[in-house]
C-alpha cells in the first residue's frame, strides 16, 4: 500500500482462526494412512494443487506407503475433482460436509499443495489448530508466520514434497510433536481473540491520532 499507492499510514489486521470451534475432540480414531486436504473445490488453485498431487505426489508416497490414502474435503467439487475418485482406488472426494473437524482429527497429515493463488489459508491455522502436522508449498503458507521444521513443514518440488508426507506416515510421534507445537503456537498468536484486540488496537491509535490533529489545527 506505501509502495504501490503512497499512503503513508498504513496498519495490517492478521488473520486468525476461532481456537475455541476448532479444537479436537478426544474421540475421533487417527488413521495413521490417512492424508487430507481441505478447501473449497470449485476454487482453480485447489483444483490445481491436488491434481498435482494426485499425479506428481503420490505416486512417489506410494512407494513407501503403499496403504496410503487421500480425503479431499471440500464443497463444490468440480468434474475433474470428481474424477480423481474413479481414476485412484486411493482417493475420497466427500463434497460438501457440515464439518471438516472430524476429518481434520482423524487424518495423520494436512496436505496444501498449492502452486498458485492467493487468499489467506485459513486452512492450515485450522489444520494447527487441531493439532495436525501440515505439509504445505511455499505458496501454500505465503503470508502466515509460520515455520519450517517447527509447526510445519515446507516442500516444493514433487520429490521434496512426497518426502515430507512420507516422514509424517512413518513416524506419528513425530508428527504429533509437530501437530502439538503448531497447536501452540496457534492458540497463543493467531486466535481471533488476538486478531481482535490487534484490530482494536489500531482503531484506538487512529482516533487518537485524530484527536491529536484536531486539537493542533484548532490551536493553529
């Protein structure tokens, strides 16, 4: 905004994600097997990405896990998404659901296998917010605070990618220690308790500096 449109004063409001709707259960049985993916599947980004995966990504998981299997989650699916079901004996497309929750809780990992696009994907705050471990492109986490080999793993190319989710597969422990660690770091940064006091914040600083100025142009 400073740079493209010389506005001087210039406040960010991060995204957060509603902590206390997205927590686990307790009760739902991990699938240790079981990747996810959520999103809107109308979106062309979305239907990019786990075309992508789907053909570039999971083969190469295969071959270490060869039980592993893919829910796509998500409203709207589109034909080729649709597809990806008749085509791989691996993959559910569930279409709309009332609750992604239970999906989240369940799945041993959250894939975000986006290559282009925008938006502010809340579906990984959601994903941490749940205590998964997430692997995701560097698009896929653009603009979140998030990082690497702590609360989330980063992968680009197909190989590096597969990797990651192998790594999660084969080692639960590991991937609950991630899953714990983004959980953390979620709750305590990126609920929309925080994001709401951080939009107060500037509301607050705005009216004061307004009240500033009016009080120097009145003594001028």
């Amino acid at each position: 905004m400073r740079t493209g449109y010389g506005i001087d004063h210039v406040s960010s409001v991060p995204t957060g994600v509603d902590t206390d709707f997205f927590t686990p259960s307790g009760t739902a049985a991990r699938n240790p097997q079981e990747i996810v993916f959520t999103g809107s599947m109308d979106w062309m980004p979305n239907v990019d990405g786990i075309g992508w995966f789907c053909s570039e990504v999971m083969p190469t998981i295969h071959r270490s896990v060869p039980a592993a299997t893919l829910s796509v989650v998500g409203r709207t699916p589109l034909p080729a998404v649709l597809a990806l079901s008749s085509e791989h004996r691996w993959v559910t497309v569930t279409g709309t659901v009332p609750d992604v929750r239970p999906y989240l809780e369940r799945a041993a990992v959250l894939v975000v296998p986006l290559r282009v696009g925008g938006g502010t994907r809340l579906k990984i705050f959601e994903g941490m917010a749940m205590s998964r471990p997430t692997v995701s492109t560097t698009i896929g986490a653009e603009g979140l605070p998030v990082h690497h080999d702590d609360d989330i793993l980063i992968a680009d190319s197909a190989e590096a990618f597969a990797a990651a989710v192998v790594r999660i597969l084969r080692s639960p422990q590991e991937g609950d220690a991630i899953g714990a660690r983004a959980a953390r770091r979620v709750r305590a940064e990126m609920g929309w308790s925080r994001a709401a006091d951080g939009f107060a914040s500037i509301c607050e600083s705005v009216v004061a500096q307004a009240r500033v100025s009016r009080r120097q142009t009145a003594g001028a």
